[in-house]
C-alpha cells in the first residue's frame, strides 16, 4: 500500500482508499467481499486481486467506521 496522506493509504492498483486511522481492523468488508479479494495487512485492509473486484461497493457499505471509500470508477467502464 502506498501512503497518500497521513492517515490514509491507497491499496494498490486499486479505487479503493482505506482511511487507516478510521479503521478499526473488524475485517467485517474482508468478510462481506463476495469474491474474496480483500484481505487484512496490519489490520488494514487491502485488495489481492483487483481484477476479480466486480466494484459492487459492499465493502464500502459494510464498514461501520465509514473508512472506505471508492476514489474512482473502475478503470473498465471508463
Ligand atoms: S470494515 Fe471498515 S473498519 Fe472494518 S476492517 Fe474494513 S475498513 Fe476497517
Ligand atoms: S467492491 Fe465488492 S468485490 Fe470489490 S473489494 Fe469491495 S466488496 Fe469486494
């Protein structure tokens, strides 16, 4: 993961950004992601296959933290 900001840090290759303080490590989006494709690094968050991601926004919708958030659409539909 790359850092962005203090605070915040950009999974790689990837439209999701993880406000890293606001996370609480609860893994609940690595859980809810229906392919899979997040795992916890340091009790952050990150994306292993971002190619498999189908950009369904559960993880953003499921963080009770609100510590998701999709920064740009899907380099596929642009
Ligand atoms: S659901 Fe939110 S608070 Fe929980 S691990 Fe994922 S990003 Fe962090
Ligand atoms: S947007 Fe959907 S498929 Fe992609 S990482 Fe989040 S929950 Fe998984």
């Amino acid at each position: 993961m790359k850092a962005k900001k203090p605070g915040v840090t950009t999974m790689d290759y990837s439209w999701l950004e993880v406000d890293s303080k606001a996370c609480n490590g609860c893994g609940l989006c690595v859980e809810m992601c229906p392919l899979d494709v997040l795992w916890l690094d340091a009790s952050v968050p990150y994306m292993r296959y971002r190619d498999d991601c189908w950009y369904c926004g559960i993880c953003v919708a499921v963080c009770p933290r609100k510590a998701i958030v999709m920064t740009d659409l899907p380099y596929l539909i642009r």
